[in-house]
C-alpha cells in the first residue's frame, strides 16, 4: 500500500478576511501563500495540507476577500495535491458541518475539502468535530493524524489556555503516531500533539512570537519548521531604547508600541512617528503615554495617538477569537471593573 504524500508542505490558520477585510492582512495571506509555494517546489514537496481556518469571517465573505482567497487556492492547486480542512471559522454554523466558507474550492482540480473523517493508508485526516465526535478519535489508528482540533491545556495564544471542558482530551490520541493541528496559532508541542502555529502573526497576542510559517513534512523522518522572513512583526519597546537601537529593532512590516519612559513634547513625538515609519517601514507605530501621563499630568497635547490602559485592554479584548470567551461579555466585565 503505498503511503498519501511523499513529502508535503503544511500550513494552517490563513484567516482571509481579518481585520474588517483589511487589504493588507489579504496582500500578506497572499504572498505567504506564494511563498509557501516556492518553499515546497523546492523542497520538492508534492502535497499539501492546510489545517483550518483558510477565511476569518463565517457568517460571509467580503468579494475582494473572496478574489484573494481564489487566486490563493487557484495557485495551490496548481503546486500541489492539496488535503484542505475547513476550520471552525470556515463553518457557518459552530456545531454543524453542513455549510462552509470553502465548499466552491471542491471544483477546482487537486483541492480535495475533507469535511468528514478520512482514512487512507496510514494517513488519517478529522475535520472540525461537531456534537460527541471526539469519541471516534481513540478508535483511530495511523502513523500521521491531520486535523483542527480544540485540545485542553495548550495555549491558545502567548497567555491564555484552553480550558477542559471533559471533551477531547491528548490521551485520545494514544494509538496515532503523529498528530498535527491548526486552531491554536501558537506553535506548541505535548508528547505526540503538535500545533503548528498559524502562518504569520496576526495581532499585539503575538508579541515578540515569530516562530510562525509552514511546516515540511517528509515520511518517516522528522518535521521542520520554516519561518517566512518577510511576515509582519509586533512588537512592544520603551522610546529610550528605540532611541538607542532602532536600526537594529525595527524592521520592515512592524507594528510598534513605544512606552514613553522619557519625557518628550508634541513636536518630538510628531517627528519621531513620521520619521520611524518612513525611515523603517514601519506598519504601525503608537506612542503609550507614561503612567505620569495617565494620572492626567504633563499630557502632551495634540492630536497625535495616544492610548490609554484602558484603551490597550479594550483593544486586546476586542480582538480576541475564540469560540468559548465572547468580547462582548468580557469588556462588560472590565468596564464595570
């Protein structure tokens, strides 16, 4: 019997869409995706596997969104045999599998939508488990297993873990030599488990984090990671070190924080945006007033954007993805805080 994939190039967590459609966030999916491409026909890599969440939106798809998403599927499918999964945001409906995002991509030719439980040789891909599936999963026996699942006790980003809600557990797993993931989008590991980690940061959640890409996965030999070098950055620094060392930490694609731990007027801070976004191409840079400042003395004036905690922690909240913690509800509780 011979085996599903030789060589394969793996990635997960596209999220199209994101960020109220953002063309930028559409470019960078992309060009990750045309990079993906060329890192795989190098390697000589002759399948594909994405592991969920290819849109971000489930109720609907933007049309500009949607022409990124088919000239980004319409590539890979000229490179590869391509096993997709939709993931929980492709689903229409959380519960049910019946309706997803992705279901048009079925008539392009080498992208094979897995949208129920799939076997063949030692291979075996689960796509999104709806009601008490998670039950079928200790009866699976294969050397590799594909999937997005929900598994309590990993990191759903840098601070946060999944909760046990006495479902899916790791210990499911126990007859699957390797199991791969999407869903979370912090690459992590746990005896046979792997997350993956989404294809680039996405948010100020990943902070610091760019161990984000694709995976190359040949038989029987060990995985390996491949950062893509030209993914966006987020980053968090005090303006003294800025200062000291911006052509060594700001880079291209960046969005900056900046805490202000030295004093400076509006017309300092004016120069200094303009000037670091320009200079190093930056994204984004925010100027966070000093404790000082908050306590509402010596508040520069102006214009110019400032954030309060309150504002970061709004902001944080607002941007969370998850399927058990609703924003909403969450920046109730804080206010009232």
């Amino acid at each position: 019997m011979s085996n599903l994939f030789k060589k394969a190039i793996v990635f997960t967590d596209l999220h199209l869409g994101l960020k109220s459609n953002s063309q930028v966030h559409n470019e960078d999916c992309l060009a990750f995706v045309k990079w993906a491409i060329q890192l795989g026909k190098e390697q000589e890599c002759e399948t594909c596997f994405f592991l969920g969440d290819w849109h971000h939106n489930r109720a609907s798809i933007n049309l500009v969104t949607l022409d990124y998403s088919l000239q980004a599927l319409e590539l890979l499918s000229e490179a590869f045999q391509v096993f997709f999964i939709p993931g929980n945001h492709d689903l229409y409906f959380r519960e049910k599998r019946d309706i997803q995002s992705a279901a048009w991509a079925k008539h392009i030719p080498n992208i094979e939508i897995v949208n129920r439980f799939f076997k063949e040789g030692d291979v075996s891909i689960v796509p999104w488990l709806v009601k008490d599936e998670h039950k079928k999963i200790s009866k699976i026996k294969a050397e590799y297993c594909f999937g997005h699942f929900e598994l309590p006790h990993f990191y759903m980003n840098a601070m946060v873990q999944m909760p046990d809600h006495g479902e899916i557990q790791q210990d499911h797993f126990a007859n699957i030599g390797t199991v791969y993931s999407g869903h979370f989008h912090k690459r992590q590991n746990s005896n046979n488990i792997t997350y993956i980690g989404n294809c680039f940061p996405h948010n100020y959640s990943d902070v610091g984090d760019d161990e984000r890409g694709c995976m190359i996965l040949e038989w029987g030999k060990p995985h390996e990671f491949h950062t893509w070098p030209d993914q966006p950055r987020y980053r968090v620094y005090n303006l003294s070190h800025v200062l000291q060392s911006a052509e060594v930490i700001l880079k291209p694609k960046m969005h900056v924080r900046v805490n202000l731990d030295i004093d400076i007027s509006y017309e300092e801070a004016t120069f200094i945006k303009e000037t670091f976004v320009n200079t190093y191409a930056l994204r984004e840079i925010t100027l966070i007033p000093s404790k000082k400042d908050l306590d509402g003395t010596d508040v520069l004036p102006g214009s110019i954007e400032f954030l309060s905690v309150d504002q970061i922690v709004s902001d944080q909240i607002s941007q969370i993805n998850s399927e058990h913690y609703d924003p909403k509800l969450l920046l109730d509780i804080y206010r009232n805080l």
